[in-house]
C-alpha cells in the first residue's frame, strides 16, 4: 500500500503532470468541434476546467494559490452546469467561490515553513456534524431544484442530490483543513463523472476523470503531514 501510495505521490508532483491534465480537458473540447458551432455551455466547461485543474493540483499539494483559481473556476464551472440542467452539480460552485475566498484567508496564517498548509484530523464529534450537514445539504438540494422549476430525471435528482452535499461538506472541510475531506471527493467525482455521461458532457467527464486521481492524490499528499504530526 505504501508502494503504491509513493507512486501517486511521484505522479503528482510530476512537472509534467499539470501539463497532462490541461491537455486532457482540452482534448475533450476539441471534440466538441467548437470551431463548427459556438457551444456556450461547453466553452464555460473549458475555462472551469482549465482553472479548475490548476486549483485541486496546488490545493491536494497543499498551495494557498489553488484557492485563487478556485473562484474562477467556481464561476465558469456553475455556468457550464446550469446550462446544462445540471443543477445539483451547479449550485455548488457559487459556494466554492465564496469558501475559496474564506480559504484563502485562513490558509495563510496556518502555514508551515515551506509554505504549506498545515493539516488537521477529524474527531469523532466533527464526523457526526459532517454526516448531519450531508443529510441537510441534500434536502436543501431537492428544495432548490422544485423552486427553480429545473426538470430531472429520478437517476439525475438523486445523484444530484448527493452531489450537492457531498460537494458542501468536502469543500468545508477542505478550507478548514481537514484531511478527511479528500475521501468526499473520490465519492463525489465518480458521481459527476457518471452524471456527465448521462447528460453528454465530455469536458466535465473527463476533467472529474483526472480530479478523481487528484483526489486521490491528495489522499497520499495529506496523510504525510498528519502522520508526522
């Protein structure tokens, strides 16, 4: 497993690895022919996840600078998926926009002296609060998309559902340092990555697809710290 963990590890901090990743989304747009026909919904996608690449690559290698990118991501990715119906997966970045810039205030006075976040555990007690706030971002979800008159299918509601609380708490305590909320994001990336297939969108597939990985990544990235602490 720790073999394994150091070859994530080695991928990650790569020089080529944000090279890769940008070539991947980009790929993506090329083959919905922007060049033929002016797709705004997938041109938002692009710059979402373009930005949005860049911001989990310096947030899983624990840089205050990923939150910088991650406001404009919040606000391309939110546009891209409102235009496409999507509104679980969303409404989530207008709450993005607005923790990146709490994080990018709290980061910097907790950092260590290479200039990394410093990392935290999560206790039993702050796991019980995160499963409650789950449940209620989830309800809050299905409230919101009856009021916006947004037509899903019963696979969309539902995965949209979890989407959307998943997507609050892991952002949460992703600004709040805890290394836990890596583990959310694995769960929630596969769930846009199958929603985003279901409703024909490659871009957001395949950006999901490596922000499965950095997930991941940041997994191995932020255990090393808790484990010397």
């Amino acid at each position: 497993m720790n073999k394994l963990s150091d070859i994530i590890i080695l991928i990650g901090r790569n020089k080529f690895y944000p090279l890769f990743c940008i070539l991947c989304v980009t790929l993506a747009f090329l083959y919905t022919d922007p060049f033929t026909q002016f797709n705004l919904r997938y041109t938002a996608s692009y710059i979402g996840a373009f930005s949005g690449l860049l911001c989990v690559i310096l947030l899983a290698k624990r840089k205050n600078m990923g939150n910088v990118l991650g406001m404009l991501a919040g606000v391309a990715e939110c546009s891209a998926n409102i235009l496409g119906g999507n509104i679980g997966a969303g409404l989530p970045s207008i709450y993005y926009f607005c923790s990146h810039i709490y994080g990018l205030l709290t980061w910097k006075k907790n950092l260590d002296n290479d200039k990394n976040v410093k990392v935290r555990s999560l206790n039993e007690t702050s796991f019980l609060y995160t499963l409650i706030f789950l449940i209620i971002a989830a309800f809050i979800n299905i409230y919101l998309t009856d009021k916006i008159g947004t037509t899903n299918t019963t696979y969309q509601l539902i995965t949209n559902c979890f989407i959307f609380g998943l997507g609050m708490v892991a952002q949460l305590l992703l600004m709040m340092r805890y290394s836990f909320n890596w583990y959310l994001w694995v769960i929630l990336n596969v769930l846009v990555i199958a929603l985003n297939i279901y409703t024909n969108n490659i871009i957001i597939a395949t950006q999901y697809l490596i922000y499965l990985f950095n997930a991941i990544y940041g997994i191995c990235e932020w255990k090393r710290p808790e484990q010397k602490g």
